[in-house]
C-alpha cells in the first residue's frame, strides 16, 4: 500500500474546507508536511486545489512543527505578492479555529492546474522550437519571482504545471525572500537533489536567485536532449565542492541546437553563480532566439 493511500485509510478527510469552497474526499497529493485537495470555489465554479498543513506528517518526518508552520505562512505570502501569467495565482490563506478555539489546520487555496512539466516530459519528446517558448515563459515567471526578492528553490519539471499549453511555476514551499530572516533549521537541505546548484548543496548561506538560474538550465538541457544532463551522483562530495565540473551533454545538445541557444543553457549552469546570467538575461536572450528561429 502506498504512503498517500495508507494515509487515506489511517485519516479519511478530516480537514474543514474553507468557508466558500467544497472540497473533494480524497486528496490529490501529499508531501512532507501538506496534502493537497481538489475542490471548487462554490459561487462560480472555479476549480482550486487546498494544501492543508499536516502536523501528523510533520510528526512523522521529525519537522520542526513550528518551524514547517511559519513556513507554511510564507509560501502564501511569496505567491500572494506575485502576478504574473507564469506564476501560479493563489487566492486565499487561512489559520482557523473551532468555536472552543481548537486550532484547526492552515491552509492555502490556489488556481487548480492538472499536469506538469514532467509528465509532458515523460509522455513525449518535447520539440526546441516548444521547448524555447515554455524556457521563455518559465524564464518570465522567474524574473517576476526575483523582482520581488524571492528565490524559488525547487525549480523542477514537477513545479511547472501548465494553463492550457502556458507553464506556471507551482510550490513555493521550499521559496526564501532575500530581505526576511531565513527560517532554515541548521543542517537543513531545501530543494531537489536533481536539480540543485553546487551552493545550494554546500550551504543555504550562498543562496542567491542564480541558483534558481541553474535549475533552470538543467530542465532546459533536459528538455532540448530528452536526456537529465547530470549524470553523476547530486549527492557525492566530488560534486559539493568541485566548482569547475560542468555538467554533461550529449551529441544531440552540441550537433543540432542553435549555437545561441547552447550558450545560454551552458551559461545557467556555470558551477559559478557569478558566471550565470540573471534571469531577465536569460528571458531576453530566449526571446531573441525565438525571432531567429522565425517562431
């Protein structure tokens, strides 16, 4: 039995639905401390999706429940003070109580979107001239993110769901704002060990919105090449300290993309965060290669 049904049958929907939404019996998803409902907004029908804050998985996981909470506060408020096409919107937080004062569990209600980035990824292989747009646009919805001082951190395939064919960056629950205290537990990990920039392995104290950059150019080098260009283990000491390993590409990635092209994904995932370019950079230069592509 999987962990998401053994949680099913162990805690059948226990949560309240926010006043003003329905919410479906089952949940979507589940992480380590949050499950995820479908639901709908009841005066209009609109689909949404409600993470609730689980403490029995924070329990489960050894979280800091405090810690996860205040996290949980800031994921909201990360998204809420971003709009833009390319970032997820979210609609409503709430902390509620019961009527004896019982505190009830938080939750986020957010625009329901129904696949991502990796399942497209996995369904078919993906063509440049496609790629290019959805790298642009995921591009645009980061330089919305930093404007606002916020590096996202988990910059995957999976984070990327799609408004009809348009890519929303998703989940900022691992995001940090550069001008807050950060809120990471020493020794803490944050983020996709397939996808995180050498700094973000070696110490939250280097974070900077480049390593969202680098992310990027590993789901663009996957995206163009239908091959993860990481090949050796994220995790290896070899890989925490040798700033100069580039990652690998195969002959596709060096024979048949624009040479334009290539640099800039070369350039996101320089081991170097000062050698990479910021994200508006790397919008506008995807743009231009978009023109020249005819496209």
């Amino acid at each position: 039995m999987s962990h998401q049904n053994e949680f099913v049958r162990k805690y059948p929907n226990s949560y309240v639905a926010p006043e003003g939404y329905r919410i479906d019996r089952h949940p979507l998803g589940m992480g380590n401390t949050a499950v995820v409902y479908a639901g709908i907004r009841l005066h209009d029908g609109f689909p949404v999706a409600v993470k609730f804050y689980n403490p029995r998985l924070t329990d489960e996981f050894g979280k800091n429940q405090e810690l996860e909470i205040e996290r949980f506060r800031r994921e909201f408020v990360a998204a809420n003070h971003i709009d833009h096409p390319n970032v997820l919107s979210v609609l409503d937080f709430g902390e509620p109580f019961t009527e004896d004062g019982t505190p009830l569990s938080p939750f986020i209600v957010m625009e329901r979107l129904e696949e991502d980035l990796r399942t497209r990824l996995t369904q078919s292989r993906v063509s440049i001239e496609t790629s290019v747009l959805w790298l642009r646009d995921i591009a645009n919805g980061l330089c919305a993110i930093h404007e606002k001082g916020i590096v996202h951190r988990d910059m995957k395939p999976a984070n990327v769901m799609f408004r009809s064919d348009v890519p929303v960056i998703v989940d900022f629950g691992f995001s940090k704002n550069c001008t807050e205290d950060w809120i990471t537990a020493p020794g803490d990990f944050l983020g996709s060990l397939d996808y995180a920039s050498p700094e973000q392995l070696q110490s939250s104290a280097h974070i900077t919105s480049k390593t969202d950059v680098f992310s990027l150019g590993l789901m663009g080098i996957e995206m163009v090449t239908g091959v993860h260009p990481c090949p050796w283990n994220p995790t290896d000491i070899r890989y925490r300290t040798n700033r100069s390993r580039q990652p690998a590409v195969d002959e596709t990635f060096e024979a048949k993309l624009p040479d334009q092209l290539r640099a800039i994904l070369l350039s996101c995932v320089a081991m170097s965060a000062d050698a990479r370019p910021a994200s508006s950079q790397v919008s506008e230069e995807l743009s231009r290669v978009i023109k020249e592509m005819q496209m």
